[in-house]
C-alpha cells in the first residue's frame, strides 16, 4: 500500500509499513505522526530532561490495526455522509512512555446541525489460529467499548485506559448524521489526554450531503438473534429491556433480527378451533416491526414460529395456523414481511417434508424462505430461495432465476443469499499436504464476516450484492460464542468471530449498572456495506445507473476478485455521493 500526504481526505489513508529497526524519532518523521502537546510542543518533560513523546494517527474505519502494527499516516478526521448514514474513522495513538490514563474527549461539532461524534475504544482479542486460508493468528481488533452506551445512555469504561510504551491503541470515532440535519460542513476536534495533561487535539471536519438514505433498509437484511442466551449471557434472563437492547444494536446496523425468544404465541390452532393469544409476541416484535425501538427503523423480516407439536399435526391444522398469523399480520399491517423460514438447509431427505409445509403455508397465504439453491423440486412453492454466497462464484444470480418462484412482482425471482462457514472453510485447515492445497483453493478469497480477515471482506458484501442483484440477505447468528465467553473464546467452525457480533458488556467489567451489548468493528463495517448499497440504488433512481454500475465493477468485479485495498471503497462512496447531490440539485 502507498502512503498519501497528511493533508488529504481520510479516504486515502493507508497503514504503512515500516521496518522494525527505525528509531522512534525517524518512525515518527516516517510515519507522520505528530507530537502528542499543544500545537508548537515536542512532548512533556520529565524531571530528567528527556522528552516523552506519543506518536499519533488516523486511519479509515476499513482498517484493522494491531497494537504492533505502524502507526497510520493520516492527522486529521475528514468524512462524508448522507442524511441517516454513519461514518466512523480510527485515531491511533502511541506512547514512547506508558500512559496511565488515556482519555478522549468530543464536543458536538460545530455546523448548521448539532452532530455529537461518539467515541469507543478499540479492544482487542488473542485468536491462537487463523479463519481459514485468508485468516491470521495473532492479536486482533474488534470490540468496540463505548464511552457511553446507546441504548441505557450510561457511562462506560472506555477511558481512561492505560497503555503501554510502544504499543498502538486505537480510538474508533463514528458520526451518525441525523436525518433532519442540514448539509454543509462541520467541523470539530476530538481531545486526547493523559490523566489531566493535554495531549493532543485531532481536527475532524463532516460533509452532509443534501440527501438522504432511507432509515428503513429498501431490501431487507436479516440476522439470527437468540435473546434467551443473551439475556442469561448478560446476567438477566429473559428480561425484556436487556432483549429490546440487543435487538436495537441489530437495528441501528440497518439487520433486522430474528429468533429472537423464539416463542409461539400461546394457545393451539386447528382447523376445528383456532386460539392464540399473539400478545406477548406482539409485545417483543412490535417495536422492531413499527419502528418505535430505533425511531424511524422498521423491522424487514418476521419469521413464523411454529412447535412440533404443530408440525406433527394434519395439513388442515396447519393450513389454519398459517392463516391465523396471515391475518393477524394484515391487522398490524406487517404481511409484507412475513415468512415461514423452516427447515435450514434442506437435504433431500427433507423435500417432502418442506414440501407438504411449503403447500400449507401458500394455502394460509403466507410466503416461504428456503435457505437453498433453487431447487426444481419446490417451483411454485417457494417466495424466495437463499444459496450460500459459495454458489454465486462465476455463474451470479441470474443462474438461478430457472426455477419459477410462487410469487411475482418486481424482485421476483432474484434469490436472498447468505455468508457462512464456507467462506472460510468450515473445518481447521491442516498444516500442510494435499488437504491444506485442496482448502486453501476452495476457500481463498471469499467476502465474509470473520475478525482476522480485511476490513473490505465485509464492507464488499454490499457492493457485490448490487453487483449481483441479490434480494436480500440472511446472517445464522449474532451470538455463537455467548454459548461460552466470547472474550476469550470467539472461535466457531474454524473461524474466528463466525456467527459473533457482539460481545457481553457486563458492569462489573465495563461499568454502568445495567449489562449492555458491545458492538464491533465488523458490525460496523456491515452497516457501511449496506449504505453503500442504499447509495448505489439511489444512484439508479437518480439516474446515475452507469456511475453506481462503473463502480461497482471496479470494486466488485467477481465474488473472489473483490478490491482489497481500502482507499478505493472511500473514494468511490465519496464520488457516488457527490454525484447523487449534484444530480438532485438538478
């Protein structure tokens, strides 16, 4: 990678990488670090006449920088954002000398809106073994501990934090642009110290373009959320604040869970007598459904929930459970995103079975969700089809429009898709031989979700997803690893974060008095990924088709053959907005 001058946008910032050997002076000449004082001092001194200096950086929200990595080139924060889009750099910061207490400070900036930046630090995770052929072991980032949580509002342990001499700490600076705010430029600093000495203030300066993105997503993107275990996981089973909390992390990232407690409404439906009581799943899917959780934020996916009991009984029975939930979801005027998700990954033992309730479901009006490639056996019985993104390699979504689905409409026909394991081989890649070749083929270059892999391998999905005209999309789990401790074990089918995106923030450790969900960098880089895909759709309709198709090319030109380099992303999620404000100004 090539290092561009300070004076830049963030967009260009790249790590750099220098050799061990460089004395801290000559490393900070190099990596144009600044002093950490006032603007015209070198660094405090000490009682013995010597200079303590801390080096100081910003890189992208695209980069993954470890505590022994360079320090990033870039000196100040420099972002642009729609309307209801977050944008998120890193300040990296170190020490020739151990801080005690590392702080950072961020006053609202200054501009025709108020637009307040929240600051997190970034911590990191020892993975003793890599995701796969792209992965590496080592010591990584990801949690990002806020300075004040978002949900409960309550201070957090974030700072101040010590840090020992020579090792980079990163800060991760997110600003959210309200969706009634005004465009134009602002400007800000986030304030740096040790204990009660001021170290250094980084400028931030924000674009708000005159646009908006929908604060609801136009496709919908959904993750599994099992609550019961985060709630028992955070201390407080089954309560329901704690469950509202979890799911609004989901939700301000533009996923919508599902699962959830995955309780059915109480009561029993047949065809002779149907009664149930849909009260407290109303109570636990109604604000994510109406967007009262997140204000403005609706929910995109509803799954059905069905017992075994019900499972076991005749197609009448079920034909009348399934119109029991159709009309109740017509009453609260959420048909729209209902679905009978059942029966993951279908083998071929399971087709009759999915069949006879795919058969039912339609009969009770209600649509089907198959995670599969199309399948010859179900036409006309399946809503949507969701393959892994695996098969797309080489053959795209249009391969799969063979298979007549039930419905029609505009999207009809173009499949869901879903990242897993096989993004990064679901089993330990061995050390060598024939195997090791034969995985390192198979499971090299994939988009996906995992910590010790580039940041772009999550933020693309979005990009590729345009590309390939995908529906929508489908995530298996937020919390695999809560079965454990995620802090120190967040390893699951061979990869390191599979199916974990947040991490259990409890107060005796993070402080506050209520436990609260941690989100992550790769959570953050989801939601990047999904804006930039609203901005590509909204480029299409402002009619920039070939501008949002040219990029997308450029930075998604196969599943495999996706851009890595980062400094490409930022800039063209800078020209796409810039063109959208012109086109519109129009």
């Amino acid at each position: 990678m090539s290092a561009r001058p300070a004076s830049v946008s963030l967009g260009p910032v790249f790590q750099l990488g220098i050799a061990a050997s460089y004395t801290l002076p000559a490393l900070a000449a190099a990596l144009l670090g600044v002093p950490l004082q006032p603007a015209s001092a070198s660094g405090a001194r000490h009682g013995d006449g010597g200079r303590a200096r801390a080096l100081v950086g910003v890189a992208s929200g695209l980069e993954k920088l470890q505590p022994t990595d360079a320090l990033p080139p870039g000196h100040s924060v420099d972002l642009a954002a729609a309307r209801g889009e977050c944008e998120s750099a890193q300040i990296a910061i170190r020490p020739e000398r151990p801080l005690a207490a590392l702080s950072a400070r961020a006053a609202p900036l200054d501009g025709p809106s108020r637009i307040a930046p929240a600051i997190y630090r970034v911590a990191t995770l020892d993975l003793a073994l890599p995701s796969g052929p792209d992965g590496t072991a080592g010591t990584w980032p990801d949690p990002l501990i806020p300075e004040r949580d978002p949900f409960f509002g309550e201070p957090r342990r974030a700072f101040p934090v010590p840090v020992p001499a020579a090792r980079l700490q990163a800060i991760w600076v997110e600003l959210c642009v309200p969706e009634n705010a005004r465009p134009g430029r602002y400007r800000g600093t986030i304030l740096l110290s040790d204990g009660g000495r001021e170290l250094a203030t980084v400028p931030v300066v924000l674009e708000v373009w005159p646009f908006a993105l929908p604060t609801t997503s136009t496709f919908p993107v959904t993750f599994g959320l099992p609550t019961r275990l985060g709630t028992r996981a955070l201390g407080k089973p089954d309560d329901p604040l704690l469950a509202q909390a979890l799911a609004a992390a989901a939700l301000r990232h533009r996923v919508t869970p599902h699962g959830l407690s995955y309780d059915p409404p109480p009561g029993r439906c047949t065809a002779a007598r149907c009664e149930l009581d849909f009260t407290p799943y109303d109570s636990e899917l109604a604000p994510i459904l109406d967007g009262t959780l997140v204000p403005g934020v609706r929910g995109t996916f509803a799954d059905l929930r069905v017992t075994a009991r019900d499972w076991e009984g005749s197609s009448a029975d079920l034909v009348a459970l399934f119109r029991a939930w159709r009309e109740h979801f017509d009453a609260r005027g959420w048909s729209d995103r209902l679905w009978l998700y059942t029966l993951d990954e279908p083998r071929a033992k399971d087709i009759p079975e999915l069949v006879r309730r795919a058969r039912a479901a339609r009969a009770g009006g209600v649509r089907i969700f198959v995670t599969s490639v199309p399948l010859a056996s179900l036409e006309g019985l399946v809503d949507a089809f969701a393959p892994n993104v695996f098969f797309f390699d080489e053959r795209g979504a249009e391969a799969f429009r063979a298979v007549k689905l039930a419905s029609s409409g505009p999207s009809s026909g173009w499949p869901f898709w879903y990242a897993s394991c096989m993004s990064h081989g679901c089993e330990e890649i061995p050390s060598s031989g024939p195997a090791r070749r034969e995985m390192s083929r198979a499971f090299r270059g994939w988009p996906g979700y995992e910590i010790d892999r580039p940041g772009v391998s999550a933020r693309v999905m979005g990009w590729l997803a345009f590309r390939q005209r995908v529906a929508g999309e489908l995530y298996y789990d937020m919390l695999q690893a809560w079965q454990g401790d995620p802090w120190r074990k967040v390893r699951a089918f061979a990869g390191n974060g599979d199916g974990t995106l947040l991490y259990p923030g409890l107060p005796d450790r993070l402080g506050g008095t209520h436990p609260f969900p941690v989100e992550s960098i790769r959570l953050k880089l989801v939601r990047d990924g999904l804006e930039d895909r609203e901005l590509l759709a909204l480029a299409r309709r402002s009619g920039l088709s070939a501008l949002a198709e040219r990029l997308a090319v450029r930075l998604a030109p196969s599943m495999r053959g996706f851009e890595r380099d980062p400094a490409p992303y930022l800039a063209a999620h800078r020209e796409l907005g810039a063109a959208i404000a012109t086109a519109l100004a129009r």
